[in-house]
C-alpha cells in the first residue's frame, strides 16, 4: 500500500522528500510534504527517515 503523511504532524523538514527513490514525494502548502500514492512504489524510505513519524502505510 501506498504511504500516506499525516499533515498534521508534519514539520515540513523534506527528510521524506529526499529519501524517495522514485520522487513521488512533492512539497505543498506550508511546506508540508505530500505523496503522489499513483507513484509510490511502497518503498518505505520516507515512513523510516521521518524523524516525526508521521507518515504510514495507507490503509
């Protein structure tokens, strides 16, 4: 399953953004990270470099 990040929790740091393999992670508002779930390829770098644990696979 794709991962998915909990904005709420999210620092805008961009650790997941530059971890992922394939660049399917993008920055939206608020520096916020967001991921394009039709590119993920379920890789998991993001969900272990984020130092706020806010991204889980999607359920």
């Amino acid at each position: 399953m794709p991962r998915i990040i909990y904005k709420n929790e999210c620092i805008g740091c961009g650790t997941c953004q530059r971890v992922c393999l394939v660049g399917c992670i993008k920055e939206g508002e608020n520096r916020k990270r967001r991921v394009d779930i039709t590119a993920c390829v379920d890789c998991g770098a993001c969900q272990f470099a984020c130092p706020k644990k806010c991204i889980l696979e999607q359920e």
